[in-house]
C-alpha cells in the first residue's frame, strides 16, 4: 500500500540501488547581485490556484511510473504542499475521488520502470526523501483520475 492507502506497486527494492555510490559534491561560488523585488501583479488569492495535471496525465502511457510524494484534501493545501518543498516548478497534482471527497494528489516524474522510478527517489533532496515516496503506476494514476472525470 502507498503512504495515501492506494495500490503502491509491491517489488522489493533492488540490491544495486540500495549500494549507490553517488559522487562528491563540488560547490562552486557565485556572486550574483540581487534585483529589487516589486510587488506581485497577482492577488494574493491567485496563490491558493493549483492547475490540475489531470488530462495531461491521462496521456502518459499505463506501462510508465511516477513518485507520489502526497495526498491532500484542498487545492490549498496542495499549493502549500509545493511551495513548502519548493517544488512548484517540478510535481504534478491531480484530482480524485475518496467517498465521494475530492483528494489530490502530488506527483514527480515519469518513469519507464518501477526501478527508474526508486533510483530517481535516491537522488531527490533529503527534506522530500524524508516524506517516503513511492512507485506509483500510471495504470493507478489513470484509475484514480477517471473517478472525476
């Protein structure tokens, strides 16, 4: 089961991934000079808005795999959910159904395997690791999404 009760996909994680030797950092420094900030053109309202990947991700083939990283029950709380993590730019949220309660759910990446998709798990920043992601099938995905649709 995932982290949000659905069908997370069940294969036990794969030796090699759990040995990765990632390599060192190298940090580099950059001055950059800041630009003043104006204020946002957009209402502050505009900020709860939260486009739903719904039709988009009805494109992606079943055979494919993406990381749920969260389940919420507003479109608030999902634009808060992204901009806490800073991930606006990178996850995709859809809308489904639990008895009869609209949920949404947050997603990272397409992946062609289960493997692909761990492996890609390894290498996202520890503050997001930490929430526990997990394999979810775009078979699923589709599944949910057509419960509002």
């Amino acid at each position: 089961m995932g982290g949000d009760g659905t069908g997370a996909v069940e294969e036990p994680l794969i030796p090699e991934l759990v040995q990765v030797n990632p390599e060192p950092l190298v940090q580099e420094t950059v001055n950059i000079e800041p630009e003043p900030v104006s204020a946002p053109a957009a209402p502050a309202a505009a900020a709860t808005e939260v486009p739903m990947a719904n039709q988009m991700l009805l494109t992606v083939p079943t055979s494919r795999y993406a990381l749920q990283l969260a389940a919420l029950q507003s479109k608030p709380a999902a634009v808060e959910f992204l901009q806490q993590y800073g991930i606006e730019d990178s996850a995709l949220v859809y809308e489904t159904r639990r008895n009869g309660e609209p949920w949404f759910m947050v997603l990272l990446g397409d992946y062609p395997s289960v493997a692909e998709a761990r492996r890609a798990e390894l290498q996202l920043p520890a503050n997001i690791q930490a929430l526990g992601p997990w394999a979810k099938s775009f078979v699923q995905i589709h599944k949910e999404i057509a419960l509002v649709n």
